[in-house]
C-alpha cells in the first residue's frame, strides 16, 4: 500500500536515549529539559527567537486569534484545510472569504482591500502546500488599514523566503508539527513573532494564563507540548535537511514523468526555497480526477483531495460563492511523496496517469 505520505521515525535508540532524559529529571510537562533543548535547537536552525511550543498545530491558531482578531471579522483563504476556518469561528471571530489565485493557490492579494470593513481586525492566510502568499502586498494592506496578519505555516517548516525563513513574515505565523510533516513531534505546533510583547501573551496564554506559579497574567488555555513530544522533535531535527532533499529528488522524477500537456502544479512565487512537503497536481476537470483514483486505487495507491471541499462551503457557515477556490478543489490531487517512496513506484503512479489523460483533447 502506496499512502500519501509516511510518517518518518528516527532511529528508535535515538529516540530512547533522549527521552531517557525524562527518567532523570522526573518531568514530563510543564517546560522540562527536553522542552527548553527543542526551543533552543529550533531557535538556531530557523534563526527565530520568540517561539512557543503547542500539543498541536491548531492550538496556536487559536490562541493567536483569541489575542490578536479581537472577536472581529478576519479576512481569510476558502482554499486552506479547515481548522484555519474553524480556529476563526471557534474564537467568536467572523471569516470574511476572499478567493484565491489560479496561479499560487494562495488568497488574492488584490481582492483582499474590497473585502475590508470596519469590522476588520484581522488578514489570516495561508502559505499554501508550502508555497508563500504575496507577502509584500498583504503587508502594504495591513499597514494602510491598520490590520494584523497571522499566516498559517502549517506546511512551512524549512521554507525560505529571499533568504530568510518563511516564519519571519507577518505579525505572528503558526506552524503544525504533526506527523505526516517533514519535521514533527508526532502532534504539535508552534507560533513564531518577532514582537517581545506578543510573544510574551502568547506564551502565557498557552500556559494558563499563569504568570509564576500562583499569579495570572491573564486568559489561558493548556497548549502545552509534553516531554516525550519533544523528545521526538530533537530526534527528527537533525534529518530534517537530509529528508528535504530525499523528496526533492522525488519531486524531480514526478516533473520528469508526468504529462504536463494535460495536467499542471501551482506556480510558486520567486525567491522561494521550497520544502517539497507536498506534490499537488490540477486535473482538467472532476471527472478525470476520480478516474485517476480509481485507476489508482486498484493498485492501492491512495493520493489525497488536498484541500477539500473548498471551506466557503462548510456547514456551520453561510455560504458565500468562491468560483476560484471552489474549482481548484474540485480537481486537485497530492500525490504520494515522503523520504521512503520507491522510485519504481513513482513511475508506476506516473504512468497510471498519463494512461488516464493521454486521450484527452487538449484546449
């Protein structure tokens, strides 16, 4: 059986050595030895100071909302997976939907100032399979109407923008550490600012509200990442390079044998560095999208409708129209990509494909 992803483990002695640690210090929440080493590491290997360690990747969404949206209307992305949009209406905020680009898959930077109003706390848009928004453009916009921008990095982890990580752009970006992720703590996730005094509320936030062992700070919630959590991510940190190339090389042979005269990827935005966390494909239409499941299937290869269905169309919310979006998730596909998959069977998934398009008329 040939998944979409595969979750990388490190070498199981590794990781009982560093958990050992836990049997030492007798601590296994609550900020211990292995929490303040994975903080430091992460520290040095993305060159980012303020970071904030969480259970799990959508806590931080949470939390950043409850700080910074203000119970407000949020402008945000249709073409996302749905905790971006459930993390806004979990918060008691309003998502105000503007469509994506055909091109990045990311918001449309150009109709976010239409969607503006005075109700307006928010821009929360996501960096889609890895692929980064109009970063200059959205900051010019929050400047001018004095908003906040929260991107959702979930998939961002090693990506690189003019240099410079992917997690240094906007007021505060969010990341999950889950494990179908190139680096992950089996389940968690993190917020990264540049602001001290942010940082410092959503630290206690994530805490309780704690500020020392008996005074509140104020509001809070248990987000807490664990020892043994932890004690995952310092044993997967030290690969993550080695598997970044691994499905780069993959990602090489997936450009080298598909037929590109009928299907197309999204275009990524200049001066990226890419993670190749994800291998989405756009198909001509629906149709032929389930058709390529199906043939699929057969063989046990089971890709992913990533994302699906478009979030403008959930049911807890009142439906607004998002022709782009709503088409893209009609007829997208990520395909099978991790450390471990055999380049034989990147050419089988390939030609299953090309088998299924190679009659159909190109426009």
């Amino acid at each position: 059986m040939i998944n979409v992803t595969k979750t990388f483990l490190p070498p199981k002695t590794e990781y009982e050595k560093i958990i050992g640690q836990i049997w030492k210090s007798n601590q296994i929440a609550n900020g211990g030895v292995l929490h303040q080493k994975l903080i430091k590491s992460l520290q040095n290997y993305l060159n980012i100071s303020n970071i904030v360690l969480t259970a799990n990747g959508t806590l931080p969404l949470q939390i950043v909302l409850k700080s910074m949206a203000k119970q407000g209307e949020v402008i945000t992305t249709p073409f996302s997976y749905v905790a971006t949009t459930s993390s806004i209406v979990w918060e008691n905020c309003t998502p105000v939907f503007v469509d994506i680009s055909p091109n990045s898959l990311c918001i449309e930077a150009s109709k976010i100032e239409n969607a503006i109003t005075k109700k307006t706390t928010a821009i929360l848009a996501t960096h889609v399979f890895g692929n980064p928004c109009e970063l200059e453009e959205i900051e010019k916009i929050a400047k001018n109407y004095d908003l906040k921008v929260i991107y959702d990095a979930a998939h961002c982890f090693g990506v690189k923008y003019r240099g410079k990580s992917i997690f240094n752009f906007g007021d505060v970006s969010t990341c999950s550490f889950h494990a179908t992720k190139l680096f992950h703590t089996g389940e968690g996730g993190a917020t990264f600012c540049k602001d001290n005094e942010l940082f410092q509320e959503l630290f206690y936030r994530h805490n309780f509200g704690h500020k020392g062992k008996i005074e509140f700070q104020g509001l809070g919630i248990n987000a807490k990442l664990s020892e043994l959590q932890a004690g995952m991510g310092l044993a997967v940190l030290p690969y993550v390079f080695e598997l970044i190339e691994s499905n780069k090389i993959r990602t090489q042979l997936y450009d080298k044998y598909l037929d590109f005269e009928k299907v197309r990827k999204p275009v990524q935005i200049e001066g990226v560095e890419s993670n190749f966390n994800y291998y989405p494909l756009i198909f001509p239409n629906e149709s032929i999208l389930k058709e390529v499941l199906s043939i699929l299937a057969e063989k046990e290869i089971y890709p992913r409708r990533y994302f699906y269905p478009s979030l403008n169309n959930l049911p807890f919310l009142k439906y607004k129209e998002m022709p782009v979006s709503e088409d893209i998730a009609s007829r997208i596909l990520c395909m099978p990509l991790y450390s471990e998959l055999k380049f034989t069977d990147i050419k089988l998934i390939c030609d299953l494909v090309n088998s299924k398009l190679k009659d159909l008329k190109v426009n």
